[in-house]
C-alpha cells in the first residue's frame, strides 16, 4: 500500500464542507441568472465521488462514533429547519418577510447545510486536543 | 463511571513505539491513541484487547478507570 496517497480522514470533510459551500454558491448563482442548476447536480455528484474515493484513512471506531454524533446533530436541526420553524410560522402566522422567505427556502439548500454542519460538527469533535503532545 | 487512566504513554515508550506505528499496528488513526492517552476515549473492548496483545499484557493492566 502507497503510504504516500492516504489523506487525514479530516481532510475528507474539510473537502466536502468546501464542495458543499460551494454547491450553495451555484444554485444560488443559477437561481438568480435563472440558469439550470445543472452545474449543481454535478456538485452533487462530487461529493459522491469524495466519499467513495479511496484516498482517505480507514474509518476507526472513534470516527464512527464521532460521525454518529454529527449526523445525529446534523439530523435535528435539518428537522428543525425544514419542518419544525416553516410549521411554526404557518399556525402562528407569521407574515413577516423573514419568516415568508424562511418557509420558502428550497429544501435542497437545507440539504446541503445539512451536509456542511455535519461535516463541521465531526470536525469539531474530532479535533486533536491543543495541549497534548505529540510525538511525531 | 470513573475517569479513564492509561498506561499506553508508557508501554509506547517501552517498546519506543511512535503514536503513528501504534495506530498502524492496531488498525485506528493516529488522533485515536492521541485521545486514550489522554484518557478522552473510551476503546471498544476489541480494540483494548488489540493493544494489550501488542503489548503482551493484559487489559487491566494498561487500562483502569478512577472511581475516586
């Protein structure tokens, strides 16, 4: 095995916080020059790509309890976003611009913030303490 | 449950293993070992086992939880 070609597992969701980001860019740049989001379905298959790319360290169990925490994370605001705050706004009635323009927030861009802040909470739980030391 | 203490700094020393060479050894990354030296991790019973055996000693004995 060629040592040399292994990537940081973190750098896999650095790269996908970024294609990501990235993709929200696009749509948001397609919607508004009223283009097809073409450009964004190939975001998606990107990030397909990362993470069936064999260029990244195994996953080991701390990683997978660390994913399983971010996606868990990830999940409940999704809901929240997506569910919870436009049904919210609709029995309250809430006419207010933000709240009109929250609940009609394309869920693809809920959809990839998903993707992003699941990627951004493994970062952060995965992220190797400041004060110990390392012997390499 | 008490807090993690291990022994894993100073049997890597002993057999002046680098924290690289474990985590090879043993099938995890390098931010694993990081994290159970630190007593930050608890390890699967699979995985203690594995740095037991690679140490020739037994769970226990790298492994111990503080229940002050």
């Amino acid at each position: 095995m060629n040592k040399a070609k292994v990537m940081n597992y973190r750098m896999k969701h650095v790269l996908i916080i970024l294609l990501a980001l990235w993709a929200i860019g696009m749509l948001i740049v397609a919607r508004f020059q009223k283009v097809s989001p073409g450009q964004a379905v190939f975001e998606f298959l990107t990030l397909g790509a990362v993470h069936i790319a064999d260029k990244f360290e195994k996953k080991d169990e701390l990683v997978l309890e660390n994913l399983r925490k971010a996606t868990s994370a990830a999940f409940v605001v999704f809901v929240i976003a997506v569910l919870a705050v436009p049904i919210f706004c609709r029995i309250a009635g809430i006419e207010t611009l933000i709240a009109q323009r929250w609940v009609d927030i394309p869920y693809i861009y809920c959809a990839f913030g998903a993707v992003i802040l699941r990627s951004a909470v493994f970062l952060i739980l995965d992220r190797t303490p400041k004060n110990c030391v390392e012997d390499e | 449950m008490g807090e993690l203490k291990t022994k894993l700094k100073e049997y890597r020393a002993k057999y002046d293993m680098k924290q690289g060479e474990l985590a090879e050894k043993v099938g995890v990354r390098r931010e694993t070992i990081i994290r159970l030296e630190k007593g930050q991790y608890n390890p699967s019973l699979k995985l203690a086992m594995d740095i037991a055996k690679l140490f020739g000693t037994t769970v226990e004995e790298i492994f111990s939880f503080d229940d002050d």
